[in-house]
C-alpha cells in the first residue's frame, strides 16, 4: 500500500469467474435496477401486485402505486397493461401499453397534462374530462384507440396514427390540436370522429384523416378549423354558426346548416370526379397504354398519339 489505495487480493481466474471492482455498492444497485426495471415502471392489473417493486418481472397493479415508483427512483417511463384507472397529474411521462395493450379509464380529477401516451385505449365512460386547460399543457397520443361512442373534453395537443370509433372530442379553446393521420372504425359515411367546438375560439387542424368526420356547436368568430380527409365524408351540422372552416383533401361534404354566417372554405374533390375526369382523359389504370417506335395507342382507342421525326434530333407527338 505504497500509493494509499487499498491493495486486491490477487485471485486466479478459472471458469465462470468475474472479477469486479467498484469504489461503492450504489454504482451496482443502479446497476441492478437498470437490468430490472429496463427503463420504466412496469404496471400490470392482471399478474401485478401493489406490494410489488414496480420492476418488469415484478409489477405493480395501479397507475397511482406505478406514481410513487417513479417518483422514488426519478423514473418517467411507464409500461401499461389491463384496466387501469388515471386520476392524478404524473407531470412530464411517457406510458406505453404492453402484451395486448391496456385501457386507460378515464376518472374524475385526472390531469393528463405534458404527458405521451402509445398503444392504450382510452375509456371515456366514467369522465372523459383529460384535464387540460391551457397551452402549456399539451397532450402527445400515437397509436391509440377512443373506446366506442365515447365523449373526451379537455383535450389538445397532437394525436397521431389512431382511431376512432363514433368518438367526440371537446378541444380546449384558444389552444391549438393536430390530429394527423388517424383512421376510423366505422364506414367513411358515418362519422367515427365529432369535433365539437362548445369550448370556444378552438384551433384544429385535421390532417389525412381516413375517416367520416362531423363538425358541430362552432358558434365563436375565432374559432378556427383545417380539415383534410381520404375519400372520408365531411358533415357540417346546423349548429356551426360562426369561426372559419376549410375542408381539403378527397371525398364528399354534407352541408346541414341552415345559417350561413360561419366562413366555410371548401377545397375537397369528389374522387368520383376524379375518376370521371381520368376516364375522360383515358387515364384510368386499367387502360393499357402500348408504346411503339410510331407512336402510342390505348386500349381503349381514347389515346392514339402518333411520333414523326427522326428520334435522336427530334421527335413530333401529335394527338390524333
């Protein structure tokens, strides 16, 4: 000990032995909660328990025990699986189902504020209400479900690459919402999604929506609403009064309002139309198209396109 750092006992190696050295036991306690909890908070109301550790092979049962292991070991990742009750302010997380998914319900005093959320269902039969209220408390949802004929209030921020299914949503006023990508459970003809604007000035852009959508109880002059569907149908009910809309993308739109004071903008193609005019032109697909040194004939006869010139210096194509 001739530098002041206590001497190892030499060992000699044989099989399956390891040799460590560390300067404190909590270097390998974090080591070994990081090979059990992988990262997150693991909570099961099917196999899980809430006198477990809350670790992946040990898991808790509620979301508000799943909490109180974050918070002790300053974890912000959660692991879902089964029915699950939310209703508490968890501040900045992420919660992931897991094994078939979880369904997340809804309960009175729940504050979904600043968190993300992937592969859950949301039950809106007890509340409904995510609580959030102002700009700051945005909400991150992908690849999730709205649980059938259910209504969501207190809602913004940005949903991606989910479903709906005869859902109602109530945006937070004066907060802006995406909702890009997602698709419905029911046929394009009936709305799987009502965005409903009894809040106020709300502030939404829809985006590819894959779907039916109704838009209703738009009454504030700065409400402002995007919406873009795919071959989805657009109903405008009696009671949007005000606020501006404009309606994109490819499908049809079903006007009920019976005032006209709302500035509605209307920019959607009928695919119908779009097939005619294809049809017209001799542009459908299965209209082979035969490409010869001459010239270019359609199966059809609708294209005969004839080539003069010598094909290197130039070339003349004349429609007949």
């Amino acid at each position: 000990d001739t530098d002041g750092v206590t001497p190892i006992s030499p060992v000699f190696p044989t099989f399956a032995t390891q040799i460590l050295r560390t300067t404190s036991s909590s270097a390998t306690a974090l080591s070994q909660d990081d090979l059990l909890f992988a990262g997150a908070v693991w909570i099961d109301s099917i196999d899980g328990s809430d006198t477990n550790s809350g670790s992946q092979q040990d898991p808790v049962a509620t979301i508000a025990q799943g909490l109180i292991v974050g918070a002790t070991k300053n974890i912000k990742q959660y692991e879902l699986r089964g029915t699950l009750a939310f209703s508490s302010n968890p501040g900045p997380s992420e919660f992931d189902g897991f094994g078939g998914g979880a369904t997340i319900l809804l309960a009175v005093g729940a504050n979904f504020a600043k968190t993300v959320w992937r592969d859950v269902v949301f039950d809106g039969s007890v509340s409904g209400d995510f609580g959030l209220t102002s700009v700051s408390d945005e909400i991150q949802i992908q690849k999730c479900f709205f649980n059938n004929g259910d209504t969501f209030t207190g809602i913004h921020g940005f949903i991606s690459r989910s479903t709906f299914d005869e859902t109602i949503i109530q945006p937070v006023a004066n907060a802006p919402m995406v909702i890009s990508d997602c698709v419905g459970r029911t046929a394009a003809s009936v709305p799987s999604l009502t965005i409903d604007g009894t809040a106020g000035a709300v502030d939404i852009s829809v985006r590819r929506l894959a779907a039916g959508v109704k838009l209703q109880n738009i009454t504030n002059a700065s409400a402002v609403l995007t919406v873009g569907v795919n071959e989805g149908k657009i109903t405008l009910d009696d009671t949007i009064t005000a606020g501006t809309i404009v309606l994109r993308g490819t499908g049809t739109v079903v006007d009920n309002r019976t005032v006209f004071t709302a500035t509605v903008i209307n920019e959607v193609v009928d695919p119908v139309k779009i097939k005619e005019t294809h049809t017209l032109l001799g542009l459908e697909k299965d209209n082979r198209v035969t490409i010869t040194p001459s010239g270019v004939d359609s199966q059809d006869g609708d294209i005969d396109i004839d080539f003069t010139g010598d094909g290197v210096n130039s070339t003349t194509m004349e429609r007949q």
